[in-house]
C-alpha cells in the first residue's frame, strides 16, 4: 500500500489530460466558421476532443447553405488516431474533407489530404486513409504533427452531426531500434575508415 499515493497521483493526471480535451458545441459556443479561407480555429489536445453542431442547407426549398470549416493542431508528439461519427441526422450523404495547413479548398479537391461522403455513424479515418472520394494527395493514418483544416457540408437537408477526433501520444522508437540503429552507423563508420587509403 505503500504506492498507493503514486497511484492516486498517477490516476488524477490522467484524469486531469483527458479532461483538457476540447469540447465545442455550436449550440454553446456559437456557429462554426462558414468561410474556407477562415475557419474556426480549435484547440485539440491528449483525449477526446468532441466537436458537435448543425450544418447543411436546401437552397431549393430556400434553406441557405450553412458550410462548417475548423481545423486544429497536432502537436509534436501527438497524433490523431481516431475521428468517430457519433451522431449524423438525418440519414444522408455528406461531404466531409480534411487538408493540410489553415484553410481548405472547396473548389480543387486535388488539395485534400482525403475526403469522403459521411452516411452514418462509425470510425472514419481509416476510411480516409483508404482513399479519397475526389481528388485527394492521400492520407496516412494516424496524422501525425501539423495543422489541418476540416470542411464539413451538405446540400439536401440540414443536418444535425456529434464528432470525436481522439489525439494520442505517438509512440517512441523502442530502445531495441534506438540500438540497432546505433550499431548500424558504428559499422558504417567503420567500414567507411576502413576504405580511406593509408
């Protein structure tokens, strides 16, 4: 029992990282951006970072189009290993696109790091990294390091969506590795003197 206090420690950090995660809700902290070039900027960190709103739009039956752009930051040592739909209602076909850096294209998908039409609930990114939808310069998962750029739209019926994008540390080169790579350059350098003329 003497750990005991370690461990109590070791939990309420745990706790403490999971709950810094972002949770925005757009019925709480407003509409997220409609413009492309500049999207709502969110905060994602270690855990679950929940994003949740409406988007969508008829403009045939005069229900003006509501586009949903954000991205987010990864931050060395961290990557995104899971975007989970939670919620998407109604049933539908939506476009759903992720790009590097701070804005997104909505005209040349060929910038899309991935896109895909969203029908339901479930993990989408492996779905992206299967491969673009349109376009795309391809994406592998999980996404490491940088800033991304999500847009989110559909054109039939507006739509009411609840999602989970979870960021984990990436995991370190095991020791093993670290030490055969040591011995690799140790033998290169080796043989590398050993062919310099005397």
């Amino acid at each position: 029992m003497k750990h005991l206090p370690a461990i109590i420690l070791a939990i309420a950090l745990c706790s403490a990282r999971a709950g810094a995660a972002t949770t925005y809700l757009e019925s709480v902290s407003g509409d997220l951006s409609s413009d492309n070039l500049a999207p709502t900027a969110l905060s994602f960190s270690a855990g679950i970072n929940k994003v949740a709103g409406t988007m969508g739009g008829d403009p045939g039956d005069g229900i003006p189009l509501d586009r949903d752009f954000f991205s987010f930051t990864i931050d060395p040592g961290m990557e995104l290993t899971s975007i989970r739909v939670l919620q998407y209602s109604p049933p539908g076909q939506s476009f759903y696109a992720i790009a590097p850096g701070t804005s997104i294209n909505i005209t040349d998908p060929s910038n899309h790091l991935s896109n895909l039409l969203i029908n339901g609930t479930g993990e989408i990114l492996d779905k992206l990294d299967a491969g673009a939808y349109s376009g795309g310069l391809g994406l592998t998962a999980p996404l490491g390091a940088g800033t991304y750029t999500v847009w989110f739209q559909e054109l039939a019926s507006v739509v009411t969506y609840e999602m989970d994008y979870t960021l984990t540390a990436a995991p370190e080169p095991s020791r093993a590795v670290l030490l055969a790579a040591g011995f690799g350059i140790c033998l290169l350098r080796r043989h590398r003197h050993e062919q310099v003329p005397a």
